[in-house]
C-alpha cells in the first residue's frame, strides 16, 4: 500500500505534516478527514510528493496568516455583509469558489479578507465550506457553522445562505433599535452629571466667597447649604469618590461574570421597569427566529435547541431551553417546558401548539420572531417619546436646584444693599 505525504490543518487551525498510508489519493484524503484534519496538500511520497521546501513555505504561510489576524474578530455587520453578497452571488449561480474569491478581492477589512481567503483555500484543496468555517470559531459562530453543513448535505446552500443573511440582517436591525434606545438616556445622564461636577467644582466655589463677604456670617438657606457642603465634598474628596466609582464598576463586573450573579443580572434585565419588557421581548424573538431558521435549514431539532440555547444572551432564557431540550430528547412536547419557564408569554405559547399539531413548527416560529420584532419596535419607540420628557425634566431639575440655592443668597444681599442705600 503505497505511502502519502500530507500538509493539513486540525481542529484549531494549526498545521501538521505527516505521511498516512492509503490506496489512493481520495482515500488518504478520507482518512485524514475521519481523523479531524483538514488536507491542503497530499502527495506520493517519493514520487514528486510534498517536499521539504513546500512544508516550510505552507508553515510561513500559515505562520504569517496567523499573525495577521485571520484569527481575530470581526463587526457582525460586516459579517452580516458578507453573508448577504455570497448568498446573491451563489443564488445567480457562481461557483462557490469563484464567489469567495471575488468577495476576498473586493473586501476592505483586513481580518475578514484574510478569513475569506482562508475559506477560498480550504474548498479548493477539497474540503467543505462548513469545515472552513469551523476553523474561525472567533468570526463563524456554532449557528452559522450548522446551518451552512445542513444546507451542504441537503444541496440547498444557496438557500442556506439566503435565510442566514435574512437571519444576520434582522437580528442586527433589533440590535441597533434596542442600542438605539439604551443611549438617548445614557447620553443625558452623562451630560447632566458632567454640568454637576463642573458647577460643583467651578462654579459655586465662587458664589460661596462672595456669600462669606457680603453676608457677614448670616445663614444660608438649607438648600444653599446642602450646596456648598456638595461642592466641598466633591473638591476634598474627588478622588475618592473616583475611587469608589471605580471600585463599584469592579465589583459589577466580577459579580456579573461570576455564575449566581451573571443569573441574578439576566433576571433582572427581564423584570426591571420600563426596559425589562424590550429585553424579554428581544429575548423571545431571538430564540424563536434562530430555533426557525435552524430547523427550517434541515438542522437536527435537538442540536439546534443547543445552538439556540448557546446563543439566546441570557441565562434566563437558556435554562428554559435546556429543558425543552430535554423534554424533546425524551419524546415529549415543546409546549410544557415552554410554560413551566414562566418567561414566554401565552400567545407564545399558543403559537407554538399550533405549531406543533400542525407539523408546521418551524413556520410557526418564524412568525412568533417576526411579531415580536414589531413589538420590540413597538416598545421603543414609546419607550423613547416616555423617556425624553423625563430626561429633560431629570437634567432641569440638576440644574435649577443649583441654580435656585445660589439665587436665593443673592435676594438677601440686593436687600441689604438696597437698605444700606
């Protein structure tokens, strides 16, 4: 049996060599395949096989390509983008190759070209698109990677690819309405406590030594003093009230990061006013558009309850998708854990039934996602034209309180002068 030489990448990415024997070619392909390699380059050995030079060239290739950044990160928009164009370009019936090749040609960004090229590389040396995707964990996440395999071994990639662009494009659009939202107020409550801290620590300082002249030691009033104790307090101690915020920010993140509290903060993101109903409808339409969309692309119903629980964003929501994965790894319906989890509202639920008797589940789904979506509209927008007003009143009442304790001093000094005239 004859002897092949071998370059090939594994599960992490990193290049091995080696030699494997095999009967043919394609068979040693397939049997490093079995073995989680992925072949770039295979040869007889000694008969014109991979020599040498051509190891060391694929190694600084590989080598060079890693420390570019092929392994770095990219926006889930230009993501999104890319997505959309190799969907058109496979859909009007270009090679898959050859539409890789055009998009790494024209693509801007330096991380997602070299991943592009990666991903062209792969398939001309024989392997999947799906096992390409595997090698960039960091861009190509376990939802991407399923559904494009799904959509390979049923032969409707084009397909595929057109729902995950649908996919990309409408989980983004929920993305920037629900940002959108969270920075109108975030953006106010910054200025307000920046004008804070500038009057506090500029302003009133003055405002006091000219009290301390032209009222001869006379009282203040107790808004004008709780003012001026304000101002003290922020100009002798701002360091540690920087300090504490510091500290206070640290022990979010660590409580956040840790198991019960990264439970506790994804509870309350559900329940608390105002932002808790955007949050649980997000949460809804995240899970039933990607559970959809999975199943619809031919991804097994308990592997994309997986995918979707690893992926829902919230502990919450995830723990109430593992036990509809259990319930249906043990033949029985959706519906029960769905309303044991008290999360999921009934229409959800109702919806879902329906589905379910109908043998139309995956539908079903997808339109629960997609009156959500109009709900999370629905919901921001009145949530802005509510929060507006209130920040306006919020950032007026900062201000005129300050304003009012340094005028009120001021009528007593116009008096005096007036009675000394």
């Amino acid at each position: 049996m004859p002897t092949f030489e071998y370059i090939a990448l594994d599960a992490k990415g990193e290049e091995t060599t080696g030699s494997i024997s095999a009967s043919s070619e394609a068979d040693a392909i397939t049997q490093l395949r079995k073995s989680g390699l992925y072949p770039t380059q295979v040869a007889t050995q000694g008969k014109g096989g991979v020599s040498s030079q051509a190891k060391k060239r694929a190694k600084k290739a590989q080598s060079a390509r890693g420390k570019s950044g092929t392994g770095g990160r990219v926006k889930s928009k230009t993501l999104m983008i890319f997505t959309r164009q190799l969907a058109t370009l496979v859909d009007a019936g270009l090679p898959l190759l050859r539409g890789l090749t055009v998009l790494g040609g024209q693509e801007r960004n330096k991380v997602m070209q070299r991943t592009i090229n990666s991903l062209a590389d792969s398939v001309q040396s024989g392997s999947t698109f799906s096992e390409g995707l595997g090698q960039h964990p960091k861009i190509f996440d376990k939802l991407y990677v399923n559904m494009v395999k799904a959509g390979e071994l049923g032969g409707v990639l084009e397909l595929v690819l057109e729902r995950l662009a649908e996919y990309q494009e409408k989980a983004q659009k929920l993305k920037n309405r629900i940002v959108a939202a969270m920075v109108y107020p975030i953006i106010v409550i910054v200025i307000a406590m920046a004008i804070l801290v500038f009057l506090m620590a500029f302003i009133v300082p003055k405002f006091e030594k000219i009290f301390e002249e032209m009222l001869s030691g006379r009282p203040l009033p107790k808004v004008t003093q709780f003012v001026m104790d304000t101002s003290r307090a922020v100009q002798s101690s701002w360091y540690w009230i920087l300090l504490g915020v510091v500290l206070l920010y640290a022990f979010w993140k660590l409580f956040a990061g840790s198991r019960g509290g990264r439970a506790m903060v994804d509870k309350w993101k559900l329940y608390i006013p105002l932002v808790g109903p955007i949050q649980l409808k997000s949460a809804i339409s995240r899970f039933s558009r990607t559970l959809g969309t999975l199943v619809t692309s031919g991804v097994p119903i308990l592997q994309a309850l997986n995918i979707t629980r690893d992926t829902a964003g919230n502990v919450i929501v995830a723990k109430a998708i593992d036990k509809v994965h259990e319930a249906v790894r043990e033949g029985e319906s959706v519906v029960a854990p769905l309303e044991a989890s008290k999360i999921f509202p009934p229409m959800v639920i109702s919806m879902v039934d329906v589905g379910e008797e109908t043998g139309q589940l995956p539908d079903m789904l997808l339109k629960v996602a997609d009156v959500y979506d109009d709900e999370v509209d629905n919901a921001v927008d009145a949530l802005t034209s509510m929060l507006e007003p209130i920040m306006i009143v919020f950032l007026a009442l900062i201000v005129g309180t300050i304003v009012i304790a340094l005028f009120l001093p001021m009528i007593d000094i116009i008096q005096g002068l007036q009675e000394g005239g």
